[in-house]
C-alpha cells in the first residue's frame, strides 16, 4: 500500500515533534511501520494523506459518535465562528449546553446538578479529585489498574491507554511523593477496598472508577461490584468518581451511571461532549460544588474554558444522541462481536453499547493482569491485514474499537469477515 505521503510527513514531524507525534500511541510504536497521516474524514470513513480510505474505528478516540463531520455540528460551529472564536467572557453557549447536559442528564443521574466545562478529560479528572479533597479534607484517592484518567503527576500509577501500550507502568519525572496519595487496587476485587479503608481510616477522598473500564482492554465490571463501591464510599464519607470520558454519553445519554442505576458524586467527561472540538468536563452535587473557586476555596480555571466554538459543537452532537441512535449503533457493534464470536476462533471481542474490543483468550478478562500481552504481536499483524483491506482499527491492542452512527451493516459485516479471514488464514 502506498504510505510514500505520510512516511514523509512522520520524518518531518520527528525533527520537530518529540517522537513525531502529539501523543504516544499514535506513534504506531506498539504495531510497528509508519503513522498514518490522515487527511479527511467524512462520515464513517477517513482518507490518509495517500488517498487511502479505510472505515474509521478509532473515531478520534470516541469523540466522534456520528462521524466526520456531521452537518449539524459543522453548522454549528460555521455559525459560532461568524461571531467570534474566543471571548474569555461568559458566553450563552456555555448556557445552553450546560443546561441541556444538567437538564437530560438528571433524569437518569440525580447527582447531576451542576457542570463545570474545561479543555480535556485530562484536566477534568485532575479537577474533579482536587475539588473531592477540598471538599472532604482527605487526601488518598483509590484508582484501579488498568484505568486510565489522563495524564496528570498523580494518576499515572498503573494506568492503562499508551503506558500499557509502552508498557511502563509509571511516567518518570513524577515525584514519588505526589503518587503516594494514590493507591492502586485491582478491579473485580472487593476485599482489597476493604482493606484499604480500613488501613487509611478517614483518609480516603475518592475512589476513583472507569465504570465502563476501555483504556486497558474492555474489562466490563459486574453492577455488584459498582454497587459496592457506592455503598463502601458512602459508609465512609469518601466520594464516588465515575471517569466517564468514555462511557458518558456513548453507553446511553446517561452513560454508565444511567446503564448501571448507580449514582456517583462526581462524573468526569470529554470527547462526545465537545463534539469533536477538545472540551472537559465535570459535573455533580451542588453542595460539593459549593467549594470550587469563585464559590469555595478549591481553585480550578483556564482561558479557554467554556469556548464558544466547542460549546456549539458539543451541543449540536448531543442533540443528535436519541434513543434510535444508541440502538442503532449498538447493534452495529454487537453484531460484530456476535460474528466475530461465532466464528470459533481464538481470539473474542468483548462489547458494551457501541465499544469493543477483540482480545485472545477464552474468557474476557475482568482485570488489567488477565490481558493476554503475548497476544499483542498477533495483533500488530491483524492491525496491518485491517488497514491494507481499508479498516483502521487502533494502532494497540490494548484500545478499544468505537463503532460510530453512519456505519451500516455492510461495512460493519465487512469489517468482521476482514477480522475473521485473517485468523482463519492463519
Ligand atoms: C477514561 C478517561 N479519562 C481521562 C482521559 C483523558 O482525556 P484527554 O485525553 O482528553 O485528556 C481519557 C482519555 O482517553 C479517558 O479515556
């Protein structure tokens, strides 16, 4: 396949760009070869910069549930720029998709009561934990392996996404004593909670949660284990994180709180929210709310907050996201697991809602050290059979695929045979 174009491109970006590249995965390190440098993107398909097409799976990382460049959000964002791109002001549009968010998400979310918008799922997960420690006056957070919450110092202990693709599991240049507030747990696995509260009685802010874990493999927790996670941190006045950067808004408007029926204190969103333009956020109880600046004493901001272009754009894909669109797209995706299961081999895809993930192995793994990492080599050449045959799946086994609203169930049918025949042939 002809990748003359994008080869280029890498040996220009790696004389200017640490690694080539704005992000570690993209680096195609953990399948080897050259990044693909992509050009456009129109509905469920993305054409490289060699004019190759290929059926978009990765889907800018989740952000685009209903393709390239749905009219409505390109509407959206054409108008907002006709205005101005930036005020660092108050805005109506931070208004309106607050309010739509706040509004649709109670129904199936009560703690939902207040939004504050930033730039990244980065910066709302590392503000979401200052704002439970203000809150609470303790200082541990509980996080799990293999979950993944972005890059800030204190969360890069055992998390998942392009450290487990590098297989490091901690970044250097983070002082050991600011992860030492951070205590690492395996999923699945109620008895290490226990302990762990009882061993830091009344210093416990948050624990911390991917409910829908999609950074380290699909690991699908049992609602028990939510369930018990709710009701330990309630009995010791420590908050409920859902990380729902993923999930949220893509299990279900609701996303994994709602699909669960279980109600965190905080929820931490991005990509779906911003429609394709980088936003964050984090939203929860008014009363925790209290406490973050100008109200209260935790300190959180940023200049280009509340933007108004990615408000417009969040907006507009929001509204897009009705019942016959999570149905839809879910079948999609379940159909793929359904035929990719069927076909009796030794690789399985595991699947919620519009995410999957294909893993080696006879039962999906429930916890980040039940991944079969041996199985990474295989998939490097699966990932090159699906590009060559038009797919792109993500550059690393350990990511999820997102199917997105234009698919159909001939491309998605295509895709599975793609996926199969390539096992069989082996
Ligand atoms: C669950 C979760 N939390 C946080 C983040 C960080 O978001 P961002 O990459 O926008 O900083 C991610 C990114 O993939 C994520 O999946």
């Amino acid at each position: 396949m002809n990748l003359k174009k994008s080869e280029d491109l890498f040996q220009r970006a790696l004389s200017v760009i640490p690694g080539g590249v704005n992000s570690p995965v993209r680096a195609f390190r953990s399948v080897g070869g050259t990044p693909v440098f992509m050009k456009s993107g129109d509905g469920c398909r993305l054409t490289d910069e060699d004019g190759n097409s290929y059926l978009d799976f990765c889907n800018s990382w989740g952000p685009l549930i209903s393709g390239h460049r749905h009219p409505d959000i390109i509407k959206a964002i054409q108008n907002q720029s006709e205005l101005a791109l930036s005020f660092g002001t108050p805005c109506e549009n931070e208004v309106l998709l607050a309010e739509y968010i706040i509004e649709n998400l109670k129904k199936s979310v009560p703690s939902a009561e207040k939004i504050r918008f930033v730039n990244s799922g980065t910066e709302a997960v590392m503000s979401a934990l200052r704002l439970a420690r203000g809150f609470t006056g303790k200082n541990k957070i509980i996080k799990f392996d293999g979950c993944y919450h972005g890059h800030s110092d204190s969360l890069l202990v055992k998390a998942g996404s392009g450290l487990a693709t590098l297989g490091t599991p901690d970044s250097a240049g983070v002082p050991a004593s600011y992860s030492q507030e951070t205590i690492v747990l395996p999923l699945n696995d109620p008895s290490s909670l226990e302990k762990a509260f009882e061993e830091n009685r009344n210093n416990i802010a948050a624990v911390i949660i991917e409910p829908v874990p999609a950074n380290n493999g699909l690991l699908i927790q049992s609602r028990d284990f939510l369930q018990f996670l709710r009701d330990l941190t309630l009995k010791h006045q420590s908050l409920l994180i859902f990380d729902e950067v993923i999930s949220g808004f893509r299990i279900g408007f609701g996303g994994a709180a709602a699909h669960y029926g279980i109600t965190p204190d905080l929820m931490t969103y991005g990509k779906i929210i911003g429609g394709g333009m980088p936003v964050g956020g984090f939203a929860g109880r008014s009363e925790i709310f209290q406490q973050l600046a100008p109200d209260g004493p935790v300190y959180q901001a940023g200049t280009l907050s509340g933007n108004p272009v990615a408000m417009s754009a969040g907006l507009a894909q929001l509204k897009l996201l009705t019942e016959a669109h999570y149905s839809q797209t879910s079948a999609l995706a379940a159909r793929i697991a359904d035929k990719i299961n069927g076909a009796n081999l030794e690789w399985k895809a595991a699947q919620i809602a519009s995410i999957f993930w294909l893993y080696k192995g006879k039962e999906a793994p429930l916890r980040a050290n039940q991944i079969n990492r041996d199985a990474m080599t295989e998939y490097a050449a699966l990932f090159r059979h699906c590009m060559e045959n038009g797919y792109y799946i993500a550059p690393s086994g350990y990511e999820v695929g997102f199917v997105s609203s234009p698919m159909t169930e001939k491309d998605v049918d295509g895709f599975s045979e793609c996926v199969i025949s390539f096992f069989q042939s082996r």
